[in-house]
C-alpha cells in the first residue's frame, strides 16, 4: 500500500540528522574538520618472482684488504709443483681439465680460518658466499674433490711448511731461541661403542668377508638388479668396513702391550672398528673419549709453529725428543731452549735432548716434604741432575712463563677455529689436518711479522695493508 505523504513526512522527522546537534556543526563540514572513513594503507610488499639482471663481476664482490684475498696473496707465492706434477691433462692434450690446486688450497685455508672444517660446506659456500665465490672465480668445485685435496695432500702440507718456515728463518721472523711443546687431545671420528676385543672383531670380520662374497655372488647373478653405481657403492663400503675390522685387529697387539705396562690384562685390550688407529683418551672435561694426541712445537718469540705431530697415546710422555728431532731437521738447527709442562719431562727425555737444547719443565715434587726435589738424587744422569739444579733458579722460573703464553695460546686459537671434532679417520690423515691449522696459523702471524711474504701492498689480488 503506498504510503501517504503525510506518513512520509513524520518519518522524514523521525530519522537521526545529518549532523550532531552542534551549532558550529555545519561550518566545521564546510571546513572540511569532521572525520571520515579511513582508507586502506598503501605499502610496497616484495615480489620475489620478479626477474632481475645484475651486472657485476667477481672481483667487485670483496673490498681491498679482505681475508679472502691475504690468503689467495699467499698461495699464489707458494710453490705447487708437487701438486701439478699428478695432473695428467696437459695443453693440447684429452682429458677433463681438473680444478686448479690454487683454488683447493685457497679454499681450505680460508675455510679453516674461517672455523669451516667440512668439505661439503665449503661446496655449499662456494656457491653461495661471496669470500667463496670469488677464491673459486667461476670455477665449480663439488665436495668429493675438496675432501679428497685435504686427505690425499698430507705430505705436500707438511712440506710446505717447512719450505715456510726456511722463508720465515731467512728473514730473521723466527729465531728459535726457545720453542713452547704442548698437545691438544681431539676427538676422534669414530664412537665409543665400536671399541671391540679380539674375539669380537673375529666375529665381525667374517660377517664382514661373507658381506663382500654376498654382494659379488648377487651382481654375477643378476647383474640388471642395481645400478652400476648402487653395486659399486654397496662393494665399496663392504670392503671398507672389512679394511677398517683388519686394521683394528693387526693394532690389537700394540694395545695389548701397552696394557701389559700399565700392569692390566693384554686380553682386554680394544680397537675401534671405525678408525683404528685411535685411542681413548682422558678428554680436558674429565670425560674419557676416542681422540687423537695433536702436538704443536711453538717458537716463543714470533708464536709461528715449527713443530706438528700426532700420536695415538694420550700421555705426553715420550714425545718431547721427537720433536725436538723434527724441529731441528726441519729449521736445520735446535731450539736453544725447551719449554715443556710436567707431563713430558721423562728422566731418558731429558737425557735425549741434553746435547741439543736445554729443558725448561717443572720437577716433581717429592712426596716427602723435607726432601728437595731439586737437589740431585743418586740415581740421576748427569743431564737430569743439570735439569733439577738448573729449575731451581728464579731465572729459569721467569724463562719458563713464556709457556703457557705460547702453548696454550695456540691451543686455544686452534680450538676458536674447529679443531675440536676430527673430520677424518688414521693418522696420516689427521696429521694432514693438523698442518692444515698450523699453516692457517702461521699465516696469520706472517701479516704482522713479514707481510711481504704473503704479498700484502703487490701483487695482482687485491691485498693492502689493512687486512679484515
């Protein structure tokens, strides 16, 4: 029914005004003061889809003094010849062109200043971190060729640091008036539970020959029933765990005789299953794990490292004259002083070294109180008796401080950069790890002591003097 216009007109009247009963209400809508609805923000959001062109090159990636270019300042000086002479790929020749040793070389050393020690995160970063992607320069590196430049390069390490430290003599850096002896005990890369005795290892090594015949039985059988990649990966590691059961039970013997000493059962004695060569060992938490016994012989005026070694025993006893051996074999002369805690000084130690070098190490104190210890004893050579008189002056007292300043210090630094937890397995190869730090170290010392040697201010890198 249509409304009337009388109706229309009441509920015109009824209805909520158009504006609040405020006398100056239709001025301030004039003056545009009343509030009105808000709009939405406008924001710029990310569009990740969008496609983008960069031009840059790689050498513009680093700045001037950056690490990454010390250290390709050093490699570039050294002498690679050991490494290019396995290179079979010659100009004009067949063959896939490999990986620069340059490169490899450059990549672990900045790595382990970097407290990198894993060859798949050092392919990880060279694809993506800048420092990375410029020591590569274009060139694509996998894991397995890093891996393999560390592991397969222990000797050319070790040799280049003595090349090192002939430079380092000749320029007057080290002068090897007192060399610091100190070890770090490192985890090994093998766990507690595979420590096995002789019978069990028995009884794993047969399991682990019928593994190898089961596997070869399969692939003549059905030679379609894997890849060829699969069948070589799984022969592989089968005899690989056989290599590792018979080299744990050719070491049984050697720990067997180390019990007999220590006046416990030989029959007791037990090799790891995963890397046989190592030993447990007291760890500096109190806690007894697998590890390896990493000896560094510091010099302590300049703190460069002359000295690298590594023994399966977790006692320091017995390995102050080898070192003393290959630190005058590698400088071509000793040290004229030998600072050792109290873990080495072993009375036939002393006796070794006393024609080469001088010991510096506390005497034991004697259990009896009214005895001094540092008066010589009956029994006493002449070298030992020299050592206990020669430690009871305060000379000698100040002399040895320079110890713990240099040992300990390069210690710690090489814990700050990994060397904590061991990579590979064997000696030979965490020898080659060990030199790997020392040369990381040295190299770091050489920017203050004799820049000129790693190229700082020359040289096509890039290196000035301030180096980050």
């Amino acid at each position: 029914m249509p409304w009337s216009l009388f109706e229309l007109l009441r509920t015109m009247e009824s209805t909520q005004p158009l504006f609040a009963e405020d006398p100056n209400a239709e001025a301030k809508a004039i003056a545009g003061q009343i509030d009105k609805p808000k709009a939405a923000p406008r924001v710029l959001m990310p569009n990740r889809k969008q496609m983008e062109l960069r031009s840059s090159d790689l050498e513009s990636l680093l700045p001037e003094g950056h690490r990454a270019r010390m250290v390709w300042g050093y490699v570039e000086r050294q002498n690679l010849a050991g490494l290019y002479a396995g290179i079979k790929a010659v100009e004009g020749g067949v063959g896939r062109t490999p990986i620069a040793p340059e490169i490899l070389f450059a990549l672990w050393l900045y790595a382990t200043l970097e407290g990198i020690g894993s060859a798949r995160a050092i392919a990880r970063l060279a694809r993506e971190h800048d420092a990375y992607r410029w020591i590569c320069g274009g060139v694509q590196v996998n894991y397995h060729t890093v891996a393999d430049f560390r592991s397969l390069n222990g000797e050319f390490l070790d040799e280049l640091l003595t090349d090192n430290l002939a430079a380092l003599l000749a320029a007057g850096v080290v002068k090897l008036k007192a060399v610091a002896q100190d070890g770090v005990r490192v985890r090994a890369s093998a766990g507690a539970g595979s420590f096995r005795r002789e019978d069990k290892l028995e009884v794993y090594l047969e399991a682990a020959r019928q593994r190898v015949q089961t596997l070869k039985q399969r692939i003549e059988e059905d030679p379609a029933g894997a890849t060829r990649a699969e069948q070589a990966a799984r022969q592989r590691a089968a005899k690989e765990r056989e290599a590792r059961i018979e080299a744990a039970l050719a070491r049984l013997p050697q720990l067997a005789e180390i019990k007999q000493r220590q006046g416990k059962k030989p029959e007791e004695a037990r090799a790891s299953t995963t890397d046989a060569e190592a030993s447990v060992m007291k760890m500096g938490d109190g806690g007894f794990r697998p590890a390896y016994n990493v000896q560094y012989g510091t010099d302590t005026e300049s703190q460069i490292i002359v000295g690298v070694e590594v023994v399966s025993s977790g006692s320091d006893q017995g390995q102050m004259a080898p070192m003393v051996e290959q630190v005058a074999e590698r400088c071509g002369q000793t040290p004229g002083e030998w600072l050792v805690d109290g873990g080495y000084p072993a009375h036939e130690q002393i006796e070794a070294v006393a024609e080469r070098t001088t010991v510096l190490a506390p005497v034991p104190q004697s259990k009896d109180k009214a005895v001094d210890a540092h008066q010589p004893k009956a029994g006493d050579s002449p070298a030992v008796a020299d050592w206990r008189r020669r430690m009871a002056s305060d000379e000698a007292k100040e002399r040895y401080k320079a110890r713990a300043a240099t040992a300990e210090c390069v210690n710690a630094q090489a814990r700050n950069r990994g060397l904590i937890r061991l990579p590979v397995r064997g000696l030979a190869k965490v020898k080659g790890v060990a030199v790997l730090f020392a040369l990381a170290h040295n190299l770091m010392r050489m920017v203050h002591l004799a820049p000129e040697l790693i190229g700082i201010g020359t040289g096509t890198s890039g290196v000035c003097a301030k180096v980050v």
